[in-house]
C-alpha cells in the first residue's frame, strides 16, 4: 500500500467544511464526543477499534467516563492524511447509527 500523503491546508480547509463536528487542534484532526454514560462510550470505542484494526489506522484517544477525546494524524506522513479524513467520517457514521 503506497504510503498517504500529507495533506495541503487548502485541501484540509475544504474538507473540514464537510467533516462535521471536527476541527483543527495541534496539527491534527480532532472531536470531543459525549455519550450518556461509560458503557455507550465504552461500546462506540469498541467499534471505532475494529474499524481502526480494518484500515491499520489507529487514533490518538482519551477517554474519562463519558466524554471521548479524539486525535487523528498519519504519523507516516507527518501530519493530516485523507487516511484521517476517511477515519473521521466513518467515526461520525458510527455514532450517527447509534
């Protein structure tokens, strides 16, 4: 698998505007989700870990009770990948599905 490329800031700003919830912080992808109690978030992140396992893509993540704190960059590429972008949006549909 070729190794993904950094993206431009142009082509991250364009993304962010259809990336919903997330933003920039420290040069990585990021998003705070909030859940009803540990265990709905204990779960969510039990999904996000088979996807992850799925793409070889793994997030930076912080979890206190019921708030989930997320980083995503490609090391590889020293920064912000489409690899992230895709783990992003698969994230969102995650949680959109319940």
């Amino acid at each position: 698998m070729p190794r993904p490329e950094k993206l431009s800031q142009d082509d991250l700003q364009t993304a962010l505007e259809t990336l919903e919830s997330w933003s920039l912080d420290q040069g990585k992808l990021y998003r705070e989700f909030k859940f009803k109690d540990f265990v709905t978030a204990f779960a969510f992140m039990a999904k996000v870990a088979e996807l992850a396992e799925e793409m070889n893509h793994h997030p930076e993540w912080f979890n206190v009770y019921s708030t989930l704190r997320v980083h995503l960059q490609t090391h590889d590429a020293g920064g912000i990948t489409q690899l992230d972008l895709d783990l992003a949006g698969r994230m969102n549909q995650v949680l959109a599905a319940g």
